[in-house]
C-alpha cells in the first residue's frame, strides 16, 4: 500500500496555489516561478540519491542472495532441474539479510531464483522508492530493478573415479528403486554435467575410472616392454605315467573262512572338527562328529605267494594310448587274519582262516593319465590376445611394518616407478586364468591347499573362472569426456567379484600420478596448475577369498604378500596395503574422497581420507549430496552480470 504524502509537500503546493490566485501579487510569482526549477532540482537529487543507494543495495542483496543458493545447491539440482525449498530459503534469507523490507523507505520488496541450463542460479530484484519532493511534479516513486547469476566454476581438474564393481553393487539399498551400480551411474552422470556446464572456456576437466574387485582391468593402458613375457603360474602339467591293477579273480582250491566275531569295545568318538588326520579304514564321520576303532588288531599270520603263470601284451586305445600288459599269476594263502568293523559306536574285532586257499588273477599295468599340479614357467608373450586384460602385480614382500615400507622392494606399491625393460621385479604379469589350478580342490570346492607339488589323475579346481576372482571392466586413462563418452563407458560396468580394496587405490594413484607411467599426460597446462582429485566409492567391506585367483596370484600357495598362519589375516593385509597406497596418492598432493555407499566406513577408510574428505551415503539422494559437496568443494563459486 502507497504512503501519504509528507506535510512539507502538502504545505508548499498550497502556497503556490494561493500565489497563483493572488493579482497583486506578480512579483511573488517571478519568484516563484524560479523557485520550481529548483525545487525540481533539488529535490531530484535528493530522490535519485536515495534510489542509488537502494538500487546498490538491492544489488549487494541480490548478490548475496543467489551466492547462498548457488553454495547450498551444489549439484543436487540437476536431478530434476528445479530449485529444491530449502535452497530457496537460503536465497530468501540471505537476500532479506542484505536489504530489510521498508530499507529507505521502499515498498514492494521481491526477489526471485531460477535455475538454467548451464546450473547457474539467475536471480532478479524489485523494490519501489517512494519520492519526496519529485512527488510535486507527479513522480512518486522510483522502480527498481536488478539482476545477478552466481555460477560455479571449475579450473583445470584431473578427477580419477575409483569405483567398487564387486557383485554386492548390484543389491539395492533400503528406499531406493534401482540397484546401487544404477545409482551409482546415474549420479556420475549429473556430477559430469555440472562440472562440464560450469567450466570455463580455457579450463580442462579430465575424468578417468578404475573400476576393481580382485582385480583391475588395465592390461590395454601398458606397453608392452611394462609386462613380462614369460611367468610362472600355480598350473599343472602331463606326467607319462603308467596304472597297475588286478582283475579276473578265480577260485582254484582250498579253504576260506566267512569273517566272524571275536570280541567288541566301544569306539572313540571326536566332536565335530576334532578328529585326527590320519585315516582309518575303521572310521565313520558325521555331521554330528566322528567314531574311530583305535585299540590294534591281533596280529596277522597269514603267509600269501605268487607265482607268474603267463604274460600277454595287447594294444591300449587309451586315453594315453601305448602298450597295456597282463601278467596272469596263482596266489595261495594260508594263515588268520583280522578286521574291525564299526557299527552304532561299537567296534566288532573280526577272523577269518584260509587253509592252502588258491586263486588265479590278472595283473594289468597300462598307459594312465596324470597330472603334476606345481609351480610352471609359461611363455606369456601373446598375453594381449590370451589374456583377460587384468594383471598379476608386479614384486612385493610380505611386509611386517607398515609404518616404514622400503617401496624398492615393495614395487606393487610404488605408483610412480616405470618398469624397466627385461626387468620381472619391475613388470607386470599378465593374468592367464586357463594356467591357475587350486592345488588341491576339486571342482565342488573340497580338498586342503597342497604348497608342495602333486601328482594325481584328478582334475582340479580353476579357480580363475569362479565368480570371486571375475577381471572387472576396463579401466580408463584421464581424458576429456562428453556426454556420450561417458554414457557408453559407464554402460560396461557390471557388478562381479570380491572386495579388494588395495589395488583399486594402487591403480588409481598410478592412472593419476604427473611423474608415473603416464606423466607426459598428467603434466599441468603451461601456468595452469592442475587440481587432482581421486573419488574412491566402495558399497562393502574388505572381503578377500583365498581361492580367488587375483592380482598377487593364487594367495596360499603364491604367498607374495601373505602367507596362512602369518601375523595378520589376509583382510588386515588388504587394508594395511590400502592404507600405503592411498598415503602415496596424497603425497602427490592429491585430494582424496572416500564414499560408503549402502555400507559403514571402515578405520582404514577414514583415516586415508581425512577429516571432512568422507561421507556415508545409503540412499541415491545422499549419494547425489556426497557428489555435489565433492563438487562444490572443487569449484570456485563467482558472480556473473
């Protein structure tokens, strides 16, 4: 609603009113003819002076106004393209701080945000200055209005995206309606949008991913002097070897006993994972525990002889064909012999008595398929076109200090040295997972690990193809990236494998690293320093497998890090490496930012982020506020007119 106008208005439009009806009165009116250029005069720059100062401050308000917006937005705006409430509170706030309703006696007060496609928050202010003495001559007020834009720009980044891949991402989290990998891809994309939306015309944003299990993915990125071309695997070879059996039992003469009973006793029974190693043929094992005949049997006084009555030879079609030979003999027996047998936890002491009893049998020996499972030396030139692209790292030792590791000796963790040609220490070994057999399980899983090497006809497990030891997708070097690039390399990645948290960290400090295997493409911009960030996101906690095939090899038997029965389990191992490596990707003056998504934060994570660098996110929308504080923090936040 207007104001009134002031007494001392009112007061001098009557007198020149009355000057104006008064005849006798001209030379008053000369005079007052001359009064209203001044009056006009003076009282313009009275009211154009204070529309100065409230056009000035209406735009130091609206200023402040979209700077409050454009901090509180971050990047969560560009989920929706709208102005979420409470960022319009704080534009509100911030503006109404700034410029007072009623300031210099204005009237009309409004302010308003928008948000357009380049994510800068656009404002614009109106406010109405009452006149004082223009109001005489019918101006009685002054329309003000102001615009301003706050926009968050970006100088040159170098952002590496080390990204959990493991199969629990393809879970969904509580409230969500899409598995966390989806997520995960989707808030990439908006977090890519936004920076490339407010970057400058001269800046660079360079994006680069890791994505890691067991396992990394960049075989494709190494020359090929920076891998090994021969290496030895936990594999298994041919053995020439030959099997002896008998067969074609036939009765000639003599006497034989049916086994019967002398005596009983109660067997030893062992619960569940107690019972001794050794085996016995009297011995029954259940899931409930284990009953063993343990007191000796009588001694045996059986006398048994051979004698070869022929040999024939015929050939063997194999597998493993050759020669197989029969050799036909006559075996006679006398004497007593002894058994256990075990019934219901109770041991029977069993006889039997054979008198000059005769039997006539084949003994066949021929050509046998076996292996010998041990250590193999391979020719691994071609690994570009056999390999599956992942690798095994390159030398370590099993470390026992980790408050001072000599990364001479410990090249694995070193992200910075270049591989010397002909040098193995120093190069990598491709991963060949058709070579690798877990020496010794079967294919269900069963069997103990054998470190020696093994001779035996069974085959065993390749524990290469098992989901836990999966070669996740591609990693991807630092480069410029548009929609579309960014769009198809997020479309290969799929959740697969197991939790190995060291070696994503490893090749990330390496894939970013200025003075490593790629420092000409790392190097800053000639005077444009470069800002490097490295974003770990993990959905889950360390969680290592010893059968995993991975990128130190098949761990029990390898043992190039750690070994069974050493000081710490291999998930203190994986976590103590991780904490060495993401030490050397900050020494390098790194930003480290380390996401939980759907999981808690582990000591081990929060220590190699640092205070204010970590954030746990169980939802898609924490996740997006996750990105928009890492990017906000990245940026730096202007005006613009």
């Amino acid at each position: 609603m207007r104001r009134g106008k002031s007494t001392i208005v009112v007061t001098v439009r009557r007198c020149l009113e009355r000057l104006l009806r008064e005849s006798a009165a001209n030379t008053m009116m000369i005079v007052a003819g001359g009064l209203l250029p001044l009056l006009a005069l003076i009282g313009g720059s009275i009211d154009v002076g204070r529309a100065y100062l409230a056009e000035t401050r209406l735009q130091q308000a609206c200023d402040a106004g979209v700077l409050a917006a454009r901090k509180r937005l971050g990047s969560q705006a560009v989920l929706d393209g709208g102005i979420p409430a409470e960022v319009e509170r704080a534009a509100q706030r911030f503006f109404g701080v700034n410029y007072q309703d009623g300031a210099f006696g204005s009237e009309n007060r409004a302010f308003r945000i928008a948000l357009d496609d380049q994510f800068s928050v656009n404002g614009s202010a109106q406010v109405d200055v009452p006149t004082t003495i223009m109001s005489i001559f019918g101006q009685d007020s002054v329309d003000l209005s102001v615009a301003c834009t706050a926009r968050l720009n970006f100088s040159n980044l170098d952002i590496m995206m080390v990204l959990d891949v493991t199969g629990s991402m393809r879970h969904t989290n509580a409230g969500d309606s899409a598995p966390r990998i989806d997520v995960m891809k989707a808030v990439i994309r908006d977090f890519h949008r936004q920076l490339e939306s407010s970057k400058s015309p001269t800046s660079r944003v360079r994006y680069g991913f890791v994505p890691y299990a067991s396992n990394v993915s960049v075989a494709h990125l190494l020359k090929d002097e920076w891998v090994t071309t021969r290496w030895t695997y936990q594999s298994r070879e041919q053995m020439p070897s030959t099997r002896t059996y008998e067969r074609n039992w036939r009765y000639v003469s003599g006497t034989r006993s049916s086994w019967t009973p002398q005596s009983s006793y109660a067997a030893t029974y062992y619960p569940p994972g107690t019972a001794p190693e050794e085996s016995l043929d009297s011995a029954s094992a259940t899931s409930s525990g284990t009953y063993r005949c343990e007191q000796p049997l009588p001694r045996n006084t059986v006398n048994s002889r051979d004698r070869l009555l022929g040999t024939a030879q015929y050939p063997f079609a194999g597998p493993t064909s050759g020669t197989q030979i029969v050799q036909t003999y006559r075996r006679t027996r006398t004497g007593d012999s002894f058994r256990h047998s075990l019934n219901n936890g109770v041991c029977t002491v069993e006889k039997q008595i054979e008198t000059d009893f005769v039997e006539d049998f084949d003994r066949v020996t021929e050509p046998h398929f076996a292996w010998r499972y041990a250590p193999i030396e391979y020719d691994v030139a071609n690994w570009r076109t056999e390999g599956t692209n992942c690798i095994e790292e390159r030398k370590t030792t099993r470390i026992t200090d980790y408050s001072s590791v000599d990364l001479a000796a410990n090249l694995d963790l070193d992200i910075h040295t270049v591989p010397t040609a002909d040098n193995p220490n120093t190069q990598w070994r491709p991963m060949y997972p058709r070579h690798v057999y877990a020496r010794a399980f079967d294919q269900w899983g069963y069997g103990s690990w054998k470190v020696a090497p093994t001779v035996s006809s069974s085959t065993y497990a390749q524990v290469g193809y098992w989901w836990m030891s999966g070669c996740p997708a591609p990693a991807r070097k630092l480069a410029q990236m548009d929609q579309g690039a960014l769009d198809s390399y997020l479309a290969t990645l799929s959740p697969a494998g197991a939790t190995y948290h060291d070696i994503g960290m490893i090749w990330g400090g390496r894939l970013l690293s200025p003075r490593g295997l790629f420092a000409a493409e790392n190097a800053d911009l000639a005077g444009n320093p470069t800002s490097r960030h490295l974003i770990f996101l993990t959905d889950g906690q360390t969680e290592p497998y010893d059968m995993a095939y991975g990128s130190y090899g098949l761990e029990p038997l390898d043992r190039r890090r750690w070994q069974p029965g050493g000081p710490m389990t291999l998930a203190q191992t994986v976590e103590a490496r991780f904490g060495v490596a993401c030490n050397e990707v900050k020494k390098m003056n790194t930003t480290v930012w380390v996401i939980a998504f759907g999981t808690e934060l582990n000591a081990a994570m929060t220590q190699c982020a640092g205070a204010g660098h970590y954030f746990e996110a169980d939802s898609a929308e924490s996740l997006n506020q996750a990105f928009s504080t890492i990017a906000e923090s990245m940026g730096e936040l202007r005006l613009s007119r």
